[in-house]
C-alpha cells in the first residue's frame, strides 16, 4: 500500500531522468535500496534532492542523483520522511512530462505495479563519426554490474548537451575486507554549474583499478582521470561505449578532437 508521495521542483529541467529513474526503480525492486534526502550544498545557500541507491549490504552508494531543487523549496515538504521508517519502506521515483520535479513514493511493502525500463533512444543518437579519436580509456570492472548498459545513453546526453564528467579515485573496502580502489565517474548537467555532480557512478575496477589508454603516454590512474576531467572541462566531445563479459562491463570512454 502506497503511504504518501512527495513531489521535488527542480530547479531546472532534467531530461534524462525519464531513462535513469527506471532504472533505479528496477534495481530497487531487486533487493537494492534506494533512499532520499535533501541537503544544503556547502557551496551555495541551496538544497539539493539527495537520492541513493545501494547494493545490498553495501556501505557506499553504487549510483546517486543530486539535482538542485528550485529555489522556493521548503524544507517542511520533507517532514512526512521524518516520521516514517524508511528503511522498512520501498521508494519509487518518476518525473513528469517535463522532467522538471522528481516525484518519490513511499510504499509500506513492494508494490505491485511493475516498473518499466523506459525507451532511451532519444538520448542515444549521439554521433561524432566526423570527429578524430584523440584519445580512449578502457574501463574493465570487476563485478556484474547488467544496469550500467542502461544509464550510458543518458550519461552521454548529458555529455552531448554541455555538461562534464569529472572521475575520482576512491579508495573502499568489500565485504572480504579486501581493499579496493573505486572510480567514480560523476556527471555534471549544464544547469548544474557543475559545482555539484547530477549523477554518479562509483564501482571497482580489475587489477586494483588500473585504467588502461589505447594512446599510452599516461602511467597513473591519477593522470587519467585527471586528463579526463580536463578535456571535458574544455569541451572537447566525450562518448561512452560498452561492452558485456557474464554480466561485467568494460566500459571505453573515447575522446575527440574539436
């Protein structure tokens, strides 16, 4: 049974939304957890809607939205969350016709209704056949990870329209207690002022997340990622291609000229 839905403003329009709400939906409904919050940037006077989704059992989230929310945002909206357990909760998210608001519905158990993946050719038509390669980064994960093929379209509309990836080197610790070093690739709308990421991606890489380049030249991942963020921040065209070995991606991120 449905308990109550709250609906977030954004404060600017979000297309890919439509494409990466299902997802989350759909994971969730596979015994992922999806939470939601809304902070206060500690660069700006201004809240931002704070939406995780974890693997089970894990301590850091796997995928995270953090739009900004409209500027008359009320803080009191969010005080239905305050008097319910939501961790006994299952949370479901949409967007309107607009992809202006996040809606999120708080059910008491798993509802019935299936969740759709919605159709994301709209945001995959993304085309720089006339663009030279300059330069390309092989990304081999290192565990199952099926939903990523389904975020890569939205993640280069985001691309396509102005907005940047800038990755990060995190260091984690798996279920094993074996250490791991993470990638995270955040993505930033042009709405976003990039102060802040719209969407992020964080998973473990093979081989202690060594990032390897078709072009050599680069001997760290530090210098990778680094070299990444620099050439999205200077506009140059970025696309994300994808492949599937049982379920594990490795993920090429190919750069061009201008």
């Amino acid at each position: 049974m449905k308990l109550f839905d709250v609906t977030f403003k954004l404060d600017s329009v979000f297309p890919e939304l439509k494409s990466i709400l299902p997802v989350l939906n759909n994971m969730a409904r596979d015994g992922n957890r999806l939470t939601v919050d809304a902070r206060t940037s500690h660069t700006s006077d201004r809240y931002y809607l704070r939406m995780n989704l974890y693997r089970e059992n894990k301590l850091y989230p796997t995928i995270g939205l953090r739009p900004y929310l409209s500027e008359d945002f009320n803080p009191d909206c969010f005080s239905k969350f305050y008097d319910c357990n939501l961790s006994d909760c299952f949370l479901q998210a949409e967007t309107d016709t607009d992809c202006s608001c996040i809606k999120v519905k708080v059910y008491d158990s798993l509802p019935e209704e299936s969740t759709l993946i919605s159709d994301s050719s709209l945001c995959s038509n993304i085309n720089y056949s006339d663009h030279e390669q300059k330069e390309s980064y092989i990304l081999a994960y290192r565990k199952p990870f099926k939903e990523l093929q389904l975020l890569i379209p939205s993640l280069n509309s985001i691309l396509s329209k102005g907005g940047v990836v800038y990755p990060q080197i995190q260091k984690r610790v798996d279920e094993e207690k074996n250490a791991f070093k993470y990638l995270r690739l955040n993505f930033s709308t042009v709405n976003n002022n990039f102060d802040r990421p719209s969407i992020f991606i964080s998973a473990g890489l093979k081989n202690n997340c060594k990032i390897y380049t078709e072009n050599g030249g680069v001997d760290s991942n530090a210098s990778i990622v680094s070299l990444m963020a620099q050439y999205s921040m200077g506009h140059y065209p970025l696309k994300f291609f994808i492949e599937y070995s049982s379920d594990v991606p490795t993920v090429k991120c190919v750069v061009y000229e201008k």
